[in-house]
C-alpha cells in the first residue's frame, strides 16, 4: 500500500513538478525515480529519514553489474534530511530537494554524454584500497573503449583486494573472464550488453536497442 502520509504526498509532488519535465520515471508508488540511458540509469531517490522529513540521493548506476535493485556507483549529492514540521513549514523545502535533484540529474548527463567520458572519469578516479567496485568499472570502461592495457591494469587492482565475502569471489571471477578478453572489444562489448540487458530485465526495465558507445 502507498504511503499517504503528508510528507509522501509533498515530496512526490515536488519530484513530479522537476523531474517528470527531464524525462524521469517514477519507480512503482516510491521515492526512487531513474533517468534510463540503456546501459546506465541517473538514480534519484528522495531517502525517508528515522523521523518525518526527506534526504536526496542522486547517482549513476552502470547496469553491466547486473543486480536486481538500485544502487549509486557514482555519487553526484547526497543531501541531509529535511525535517517535516507542518506542510507550509515543508513543501519549500521539499521543492527545494526537488529542484537540487533535477540540477544534479542534469549534471550526470553533461558529465556522461558518451562511453569515452564514462571511460575517462573511471579510470582517473584516485586508488581506493577497499573499493573492489572501483578497478571493476573502470576496467570495463577502458575495455570498451579499446584500451586494454589500462583495463588490465584495473582488473589487476581488484585481484590484489582480498576476497573476504562472496560476493567478493563472484566478483573476481567475473574479472577474471573480462581481464582475458579486455583486448577482444568485441566480446567485452558482448559481455555487457548480455550484463545489461539481463539488469533490465530484472530492474522492470524495458528492452532498448543498446548502443554501447
């Protein structure tokens, strides 16, 4: 059932009025809203604090992960609970995340208008020792553009992280297959095309012809 509380009710309200315009879509009756670009989605989700009130949350999502849920692989903002007092005190408020949503949807898009730019902001992006994720992304990106030797080398970063869960295994195991292929672009081009279209199918996404470029 939806939530009909007055905070639902304003905040969706506030994302229709400034996203709907963008050519977002709302996720079910919830707070989460994606901007589909075929292989990654700009994710909006107006985040429920402990008590009455609304966060923001806006980020980028690259469907060659292939997971059933939403998650943020680049953060653009991440904003602290607005807190609900009365309706006047929280509708400008609301619009407020609203607006800020819709500048940071539209920023994701001038920052990624293509493979290349998703490529060079991966694999720039400073080493985090721990973030198993990071080397992942980049290391397809590069693939995909035709750079192996630097998706190498980011492969190789995940294999010097330790496996310490198993999603962890999993993950390697999928590095372990690109990093043979990452100079066949053709196959890494197929890999993440079955990858993405496998996520959407399991987001409720809708098949799209996927140009990968």
């Amino acid at each position: 059932m939806a939530d009909r509380s007055p905070v639902f009710r304003i905040v969706t309200s506030a994302a229709r009025e400034f996203l709907e315009p963008l050519g977002l879509a709302r996720r079910g009756r919830s707070r989460l809203w994606v901007d589909d670009h075929g292989w990654w989605l700009g994710v909006v989700e107006f985040t429920p604090p402990r008590t009455a009130g609304s966060g923001l949350h806006v980020g980028a999502m690259w469907l060659w992960h292939d997971v059933d849920h939403l998650a943020f692989h680049v953060d653009a903002v991440r904003v602290g609970a607005e807190l609900f007092r009365t309706e006047d005190q929280f509708t400008p408020l609301a619009r407020g995340l609203g607006r800020q949503a819709a500048a940071n949807v539209t920023a994701l898009r001038e920052r990624f208008p293509a493979l290349p730019d998703v490529a060079r902001y991966l694999t720039s992006r400073p080493v985090r020792r721990g973030f198993l994720w990071d080397g992942f992304d980049a290391g397809i990106a590069a693939a995909l553009v035709g750079d192996p030797d630097t998706a190498r080398d980011h492969f190789e970063r995940v294999f010097r992280e330790d496996a310490l869960a198993p999603w962890m295994v999993a993950a390697r195991e999928k590095v372990c297959e690109l990093h043979a292929i990452a100079a066949d672009r053709d196959a890494v081009t197929a890999w993440v095309v079955r990858g993405v279209d496998s996520c959407r199918s399991r987001l409720g996404l809708g098949p799209v012809p996927l140009a990968i470029s």
